[in-house]
C-alpha cells in the first residue's frame, strides 16, 4: 500500500477532532481508520487554546496510527466558522493553444483570474468553487477540456475566511506534527457525501448540528450558494439537562448519549435512571420521559432558529427541503421533531462506509470523496504534463533538431 493511495481527513470539531484514513483502489473509497479524542482547546468552533488543540490532534492521530499500522505525515483539514463568506467572481482569458483547443493550463489560468479580488486586509482566501465555465459566451459548461474556442471564462463562488482563524488552524496542526496537503470547507465536504444531484440543484439546506455550533450550507442550481454558522449545538442541550436534572457536565453528556430523546411522544415513562446530583451523595431517580421534557424545548428552539437564519438568508420560497447531519441528530425522535418544526421534507445522512455509519462522521468522510473527486483530479493534470515532458528530454536531442532547423527556416522566411 502506498502512501499516494491514501488520504486522510482531519475533522476539528468543538467536542471530538476525528481523523479518518481512506484508501483510494481503483476509484472506490474505502474507509480503513478512524482516530477521535476529545476535543480540548475549542469553544463554539473555534480555536481558544493551541497547545490543548495541539494535544486532541496528537491523540486522534495517534489513535488512527494503530488502528491502521501507517505514519500519517500530511492530512486534509476541514475548516468551517461563521469568519467563513463567500462571494460571486467572474474570471476570463484567451486560449494560448494554437490550434484553439482548451487545455489544462488554459482552466489553471481562468481560475487564477478569477481569484483577483479586492479583498479587506484582513481576509484571505481559502478556496474557489466553480459554478460554469463559458466557452465563445457559451453558457452551462462543466468541464471545458478538450473544446476549441478562443476565450475562455469563469463564473465561480470565491470562499475567504479570516487570516487569524485559517493560520491559527493550520497553526496547530503543523505543531501537531503534520503536514498540510490542503483546506476543504467542511459545508462542501458534507454536501458532497449528503446530497444528491438532484438535491443540489432543487435547493436543499443542509444542516451540520454539532456539538458547539450550528452549520448551514444553502445549495442551488448544483453549487454551493450561502453559508452561517449558528452558536448553538448539542452542549446547549447538555447544558440544559446539567441545570434540569442538577447534576455534573460530564454526567449530563453521558445521560443524553445514553437515553436522550428529542421528543416527549417517543419517550418511555418505565425507563429509568439514577443520577448523582451536585452537592449531594444521594442518587435521584428519573425517568426518560423526564430527560425528554428537558432536550425538546431546547431542539425545537435549534430548529427555529435554523428555520429562521435561511428566511434572513432569503431562501425559505426556494428551497426542496432539509438534510441533517452532525453528532447531535443521531439521538431517537430528531426526525418527526425537525419535519414538524421545520415544515418541510426533512432527512438525516449518514456515511454508507463500514466503520463510520454515524451523522457525526459525514464531514470527514465527505473530504475525502471531495478530495478524490476534485483536488487529486485537479493536481494530476500538472503531474501528466511534467511526466510527458520528462519522458521527451529523455527521448533525446534526435527528435528535437527538425524541430529547431524548422524554427530557424521560419525566422529566415519572415526577413526574405
């Protein structure tokens, strides 16, 4: 197994960083490790604490290691926040082939283009998202390679973040010891394991509800087109359940893995549990449908707020309906709650690769299918093009003299 065949995700959320390791045969992803710790050092998303960062990176790196047997020497980092914009670029050359036809160095040129824009001072950008390529003002082209034309242009989605939040990230995972092979926003990793062509096109939010934050990502007409992020997650909930039922945090996370339920209507008033409360030795007895009385209030207000954020967004008359993902909606009763809540088709995504069947791992899985599909596709073009080169060097002077003594005819031409 080589290390080109393999590539690894880095997933930072606020209470698991999770690595996965995929290996790529003959096109097909298979998922062979995953490494998650918990996540120290982060609140709502974002970084407050390198060195405990540092830490939880180590430890899930260090766990993935052993599972598979391999060194992990560079990693794919999702990157996601509410410092996360995008904004519309247009981007235009002219073919530079002679004969007209669109290479891959003509689509490298178009994308750079692109990429020049005012931005403040304190913005980078991170990546760019092709919508459509435009061949002679021909409109709806995907893939351009190969088609003859004399101008070519771009219509894309450039997506910049804060230069403090990006290098704070990539801060940490270097001192972890990593290498960065590259930055995938978590919004289209997610999207491209969750959704369909078709729920890409018609208009579908999807919904990444993790443990400190809130993520939406708003697709329409096949791209990527808004994103925010909400401060509020499944640790709210968590939260409520500490003050409800007057006991620890940590036993509180444990109680909602365990018997958590979203809805009163789904609870069981026969299943029972006892609970340490602070300040006190004794245990309390309490019941699920108890705990249910506390998570529903608080998921319903999640879903209102969702609702709420895409009609600021201006796109509650546009849209087909609703995926969940995340950590947070894995727990019994989420589903009837959101279409009820919502008012909408709504579904929960879950990777479909032994080992990771869980909402909480679809952005990790989803960066490596977004890896496979776009960045490995994209830098194996320069890599082809260097390889024929080498191979004509090596091919010897022979082939090149006609070449050259016809060169020097032409110059000749042009004085006579």
């Amino acid at each position: 197994m080589s290390s080109n065949d393999l590539i690894v995700s880095l997933d930072i959320g606020t209470s698991k960083v999770r690595v996965i390791i995929g290996e790529i045969s003959n096109g097909a992803i298979n998922i062979i490790g995953v490494g998650s710790s918990d996540s120290e050092g982060i609140r709502k998303g974002a970084i407050v604490d390198i060195d405990q960062t540092v830490q939880s990176i180590r430890n899930a790196v260090d766990h993935a290691e052993r599972m598979v047997g391999i060194t992990i020497g560079e990693v794919y980092v999702g990157i996601a926040g509410n410092h996360i914009a995008l904004q519309s670029n247009h981007g235009v050359v002219a073919v530079s082939n002679e004969d007209r036809e669109i290479g891959e160095e003509d689509i490298e040129r178009v994308l750079q283009a692109a990429k020049v824009v005012a931005l403040p001072p304190e913005r980078e950008i991170i990546g760019l998202l092709p919508k459509q390529f435009l061949v002679d003002g021909l409109t709806g082209i995907q893939d351009p390679r190969g088609m003859i034309g004399v101008r070519l242009e771009v219509e894309c989605t450039i997506i910049t973040g804060t230069k403090a939040a990006v290098h704070n990230l990539m801060r940490c995972v270097e001192k972890a010891g990593l290498k960065i092979a590259g930055v995938v926003l978590m919004s289209l990793a997610s999207g491209m394991m969750a959704l369909t062509k078709d729920e890409k096109m018609m208009g579908t939010v999807l919904a990444d509800i993790g443990a400190g934050a809130t993520t939406l990502a708003i697709f329409e007409g096949g791209s990527l087109a808004a994103v925010s992020t909400l401060p509020i997650g499944g640790d709210y909930v968590t939260s409520d359940i500490c003050y409800g039922l007057k006991t620890q945090t940590e036993h509180a996370e444990k109680i909602k893995l365990k018997y958590g339920c979203a809805r009163t209507d789904d609870a069981a008033d026969d299943q029972r549990f006892k609970v340490m409360r602070v300040g006190s030795n004794v245990e309390k007895e309490f019941s699920q449908y108890d705990l249910a009385a506390i998570i529903e209030p608080r998921m319903q207000e999640i879903f209102h707020m969702i609702r709420q954020e895409v009609k600021r967004l201006g796109y509650m008359e546009k849209l087909n309906g609703y995926v969940l993902t995340g950590g947070s909606v894995s727990m019994p009763g989420v589903l009837p709650l959101a279409q009820s809540e919502l008012e909408a088709s709504v579904r929960i995504a879950v990777p479909d690769f032994i080992g990771v069947r869980d909402p909480s791992f679809s952005s990790g899985v989803g960066m490596i299918q977004y890896v496979t599909k776009y960045v490995r596709t994209r830098s194996a073009a320069p890599a082809k093009k260097a390889a024929k080169a080498k191979a004509a060097a090596a091919a010897g002077p022979v082939e090149s003299k006609p070449g050259i003594m016809e060169w020097v005819k032409n110059l000749f031409k042009e004085f006579i």
